[in-house]
C-alpha cells in the first residue's frame, strides 16, 4: 500500500509536469471549447518505457511525434506480481514554440524536421522488487526518415485544399467578421483515405532513440536517492512492402546487469488488418542468450485511444537466470491535443 | 471591433491580394469584391498550398475606380502536422510590390484543428478599401 501511494505521488507529480507545458491541455476559459482528441496515424512507442523495458514492442520504430501523449501501462507477469506505469511523452519543438515557415520548408530542412518528429519521454513503475522504491525512465527518440510521412506527399495539400475552399454561395454581402471551428464535409474521410493509400506504398523508415532508467529508493526525488542508473540506446528500421505489410528490424545496446554491455536485436512482421495492427516479434537477448517470441495486438477502440496488449517470453527480471517468463502487458494509448477553438 | 481599412492609391498599379498560413497549415478561402451598392464584383478563391501562401491580381478595376469598394474573405484552415497546433493566416494587400497600409492588420495567430479530424479553424473578414 505504501509503494501504491508513493507510486500515486510520482504519477500526480508527472501529472503536473504535463500541465506546466506550454503547449498542455489547460482548464477551458471563455471561448477555447474542451480538448478535442485525435490519433492520426501510429502513436509511437514512448522512448521512456523502452529505456525501463516495458514497453509492450520490443522491435520499436519511429512514427510521427504528437504534442503530448500519455501511455498507461499494466503488466501482468507470470507467477509474478502485477505491476502499474505511466509514461508521459512530448514533442519538444513544438510544445516549446518551434515553427516552420510552411511545409516546404519541412521538407527541405532536414534538421527542423527531425527535430519536430523526436519524442521526449518521461516515465514510472513500481519497481517489482522492493514497493517502496520507483522504477523511472527518461528518453527520446527521432525520426531519422519516414516515407510515410504525409507531409512529404506533395499531393495532399491539393487535395485537402480543395475541401476546405468555401463554395460560391458560402460568402455572401455584407461587412460581416467573426471565427470559429467548421466541420468539412468528406474531409476526415480523405485524409484518412490518402494516408492510408500513403501507408500502404513501399517505403523505409528509420528511428533512433537514447533513454535511461534507474531506481529511485524510497520513491524520494533526491541526487543521492537514484540509484542503479542504466543507459540504453537502439535503432530501429521499418521496410514497408506493396499492400502496408511491414517488416520490421531494431538493435538495442545498453548497459547489461550481468556484463558491461548488452544488446538485443529483434525483427517483427506487422500488417493492419481493419482498426487491428498485428505485430510478430522474435528477439534475441545476448545477456542471457535467449530468443524470445512475442506477439503484439495495437487495437483502435475508440478515435483518439488505443488499446495495446502483448504476449510474450522475457528473461527473468533479475538477468542472472536462463528461465524466461511468459509476460502479458496491456497499454492504453491516450493522445491529447488541443485542436482549435469554437 | 473598428471595421479594417486598406488604404491603396488611385494612381497606383493593379491591387495583389496576398494568402499566407504559415508552420504546417493548409488553408482554402474564397474571396469577393463588393461595390458601394453591395453588388459582388469580382469572385475567386486561394489556396496556401506547400509554400504557404497564394496572391490573386486584382485586374478587372483600376484602383481608382475601387473608391467604397471591399474585399470579403472566407479562409478555412487546418493543420497537417499532429503537434504543430497553430500557426498565422494573414491576409495582405500589394500594390507596386508593397504592402499597402491595412488598419488592423488581417493577421491571425490561432491554434487550429488537425486536418484529419475533418475540421478547420474559419475566418470570415471584410477591408474597405480606401483611395488616396
């Protein structure tokens, strides 16, 4: 009970850290309406929970950055305790006033467009070993190169252009003024159905990503309190075959428990199949040198949440036994963003 | 709010009417030019597309000829990018490649809807045009 309470004091603490955000969700005042949602295209893994080795895909890659995205985790070990996280992830360049000139500029800036699709990523779970204490993370990831990214189809300003151009008899006479929040017909349906035609074309992505993880004892914030810090850095490639099945490659090397450096590395087979992304992973763990299958269900349930379970073997937590254990995690995706005012 | 005025002169060249949204925004608008009697004079439509921004030339009316005439526009926007949240809509009027002198200025710096929740930030804005 204690470590849950503590636990509950770290996760409110992170809380409050997203509402200091510049670009947070704040109570709604005079005309601003309340927080539309949204979930585009992929929410990508949070850098942090990777860095804590939770995160439910082990064969990890990059995907668009959201403002700000929250990831609650439950992992259910067998013949082990249950366990409670949550990761709260951010896109520095934006919630921090970064801007394009337009979307020429996105392409032609290699740079600034990097630093618009990395992630930073804060993280917490109760240690299993010990309640009293915190298990924490900190990460970020980059988006090298996406061919999937929509903002590099020249085609879609176009036609998302089109839609949102008034008809005649939309403007009328008269000195009239005023703003506000319209809904365009056919609009979502062609966005969707150009991103999803974008997605489904052969195309590479690659991510890269750091994150760090240790124990904060007593789950007391303080420089002598953190300790066991481990460092982990990965990349990750995606290669998209005709029809949107994916194939998946990712490298991991960090500091191990039993030796200096470890690495993983994994390949995974993903396809969507309706609102369901299926994912089949096998890594190789070489700090105990074992192969572990896993299997990975992104399900959309509703517009802006998804619903992430996984099932699969993983060495046992303390990294000194050749037992692995069967894990299955579940994860809900949760993408906030402010999306205009009425 | 005070109505806006475009101040342009008479012996000038042809007005330009210039679009811009800036950081990841797609805007689509229409815009017409109504005379004193509130006839519609002139119709057409922009579209900021990837370099952000779109200029229409007005050629059917000298500026002389423009004197208790104004432009009306209807602008939709939206934004492409899932964390870019806002951007600036600006509407400017050229004449002889400066920007002639608008008072308040058409400029709107606003957080706007993904475009893929089929959604988009409207402005509907009117500048009387007046001639020196």
């Amino acid at each position: 009970v204690r470590g849950a309470t503590k636990t509950a004091r770290l996760l409110a603490g992170l809380a409050l850290a997203a509402a200091a955000l510049p670009g947070a969700p704040a109570a709604a005042q005079d005309s601003i309406p309340a927080y539309k949602f949204i979930l585009d295209y992929d929410v990508p893994e949070s850098p942090a929970f990777v860095a804590l080795g939770v995160s439910p895909e082990k064969v990890t890659t990059g995907s668009a950055s959201k403002p700000i995205v929250v990831n609650l985790l439950t992992q259910a070990v067998t013949g082990d305790r249950t366990g409670a996280g949550l990761a709260l992830d951010f896109s520095p360049y934006f919630v921090f006033g970064g801007r394009f000139d337009n979307i020429d500029e996105y392409r032609a800036s290699g740079l600034k467009r990097r630093l618009a699709n990395t992630i930073v990523s804060l993280a917490t779970i109760q240690d299993p070993a010990d309640s009293a204490n915190l298990r924490f993370g900190v990460g970020a990831r980059m988006t090298v190169f996406d061919d999937h990214d929509p903002l590099q189809n020249t085609a879609l300003s176009a036609r998302i252009e089109s839609l949102l151009t008034p008809a005649e008899d939309e403007l009328g006479v008269g000195r009239e003024s005023g703003t506000g929040i319209d809904t365009i017909a056919g609009l979502a349906e062609a966005y969707r159905a150009l991103v999803d035609s974008i997605q489904a074309t052969p195309g590479r992505a690659l991510a890269v990503g750091w994150g760090m993880a240790g124990t904060v004892r007593n789950a007391v914030l303080s420089a002598d309190s953190i300790t066991g810090t481990r460092h982990r850095f990965w990349a990750g490639y995606r290669e998209t075959f005709r029809g949107g099945v994916e194939l998946l490659g990712a490298v991991q090397v960090g500091e191990g428990v039993t030796e200096d450096h470890s690495f993983r590395i994994g390949a995974a087979l993903r396809a969507n199949v309706q609102r369901v992304r299926l994912t089949g992973e096998v890594v190789y763990e070489s700090e105990t040198g074992q192969v572990h299958p896993g299997a990975i269900a992104v399900i959309k349930a509703i517009p802006q949440v998804d619903v992430v379970a996984s099932l699969g073997s993983e060495p046992d937590a303390s990294g000194a036994s050749d037992t692995a254990k069967l894990r299955f995690r579940t994860m809900l995706r949760w993408n906030f963003s402010e999306t205009g005012r009425r | 709010m005070a109505d806006r005025t475009c101040t342009v002169r008479g012996n000038g060249g042809p007005l330009v009417v210039r679009l811009t949204a800036d950081n990841l925004l797609n805007s689509g608008a229409r815009f017409i030019l109504v005379d004193s009697t509130d006839t519609i004079r002139s119709n057409w439509t922009m579209q900021t597309g990837d370099d952000g921004r779109d200029e229409h030339r007005i050629t059917e009316f000298a500026p002389s000829a423009l004197a208790g005439f104004y432009i009306k526009w209807l602008i939709r926007t939206c934004s492409r990018h899932p964390s870019a949240e806002s951007g600036t809509i600006r509407v400017e009027v050229f004449q002889d490649g400066v920007a002639a002198p608008m008072s308040p200025l058409a400029s709107w710096t606003q957080k706007v809807p993904q475009c893929s929740t089929g959604t988009a930030f409207r402005i509907t804005d009117f500048c009387d045009l007046v001639i020196q």
